[in-house]
C-alpha cells in the first residue's frame, strides 16, 4: 500500500512495514454476519498494526449472503469501496455493486449501509479505503508522487544520484 503525504511531508526518510497477514487484525461482525479485516486505520474499535503518517482506513470486509451493517466513517474522509467478490447494495441510495465495481462516496456522511444480496453463493467481499483529503494537486509518474512536474524531475534525479535515502523496515 502507498499513501500520498502532504507536501511538507513528501521528502521525509523512506519507511517500509512488512506485516504478514497474520498480524493483521480480523474483527467478527455482529450477528455472524461476517468480518473486517484491519489493515490499516481503525474500524470496530480495534487498531491496526500498521503505522500511518496521515490518518486512513483500509479495511477489506466479507459479509455473508443476506448481511448488513453500517460502517462509521469519520465524516471529513474521502471514502471509496472496491468490490472483490459478490454482490450487494452500498450507500444510503442503495447502489448495486458486484465484482470490479467501485462506489465513491461523497463526502457527507458518516456512516455507510452496505447489504450483501440473499440469493448469491459467494459472500461480498469489498475493499473500503477512506482518509483526509490533502487538497493538493498531484503529478505522477512511475513509483514516484509529488505535487508538481518539477518536483517529478527532482525526485527522478535525486533517486539517480543516491539521495533518496535508506528504507528502514520495521
């Protein structure tokens, strides 16, 4: 997982985590209805063990066939939900999502009602990945994220002279 730092941020020392997916934490849904794991962020008052710069949620959720739950999201994030396996509906409007699809939200809200469809096999399966809106206009290329094209041009130098830094593991 990558995640854009604010400007001020975006030339601190490289940090990488490798968490294998035993450490990451599984919440079970009220109800049987399913689980959550945490990768990072928070959900269902449990804290994942990945360390994040700025505040985030990606959490990859599995409901069984006919569940539904409502997902608290911190009302000042930008949220989308990536669908994995299955089918359901996701948000108050009640949008249909299955495999492949993605539903942005806008950012209004809260809480978020996500229901898995009764007469599918194969429980939902989605990934919800939310956070605080930098604001800040991005320019991209390969691995490399920054603000402006003369920032890329730097990167992409500093990375061929060596100065980009030492990744520490932890």
């Amino acid at each position: 997982m990558w995640v854009n730092l604010p400007q001020k941020d975006k030339m601190i020392n490289p940090y990488y985590q490798d968490i294998p997916s035993s450490e990451i934490p599984v919440v079970k849904l009220s109800e049987d209805s399913g689980h959550v794991k945490v990768i990072a962020g928070e959900a269902f008052d449990v804290k994942s063990v990945i360390k994040t710069k700025i505040p985030i949620q990606y959490l990859h959720f599995t409901l069984n066939s006919g569940s539904e739950i409502i997902h608290n999201l911190q009302s000042n994030y930008n949220a989308f939900v990536y669908v994995i396996s299955g089918e359901g509906t996701i948000g108050d409007d009640e949008n249909y999502a299955k495999r492949g699809n993605v539903i942005i939200f806008n950012n209004d809200g809260e809480n978020i009602k996500i229901k898995s469809s009764k007469d599918v096999n194969e429980p939902l399966q989605f990934l919800l990945i939310a956070g605080v809106p930098l604001n800040e206009p991005v320019a991209r290329y390969g691995p490399f994220v920054m603000n402006t094209k003369q920032e890329i041009f730097r990167a992409i130098e500093d990375y061929r002279n060596g100065k980009l830094g030492v990744i520490i593991t932890h």
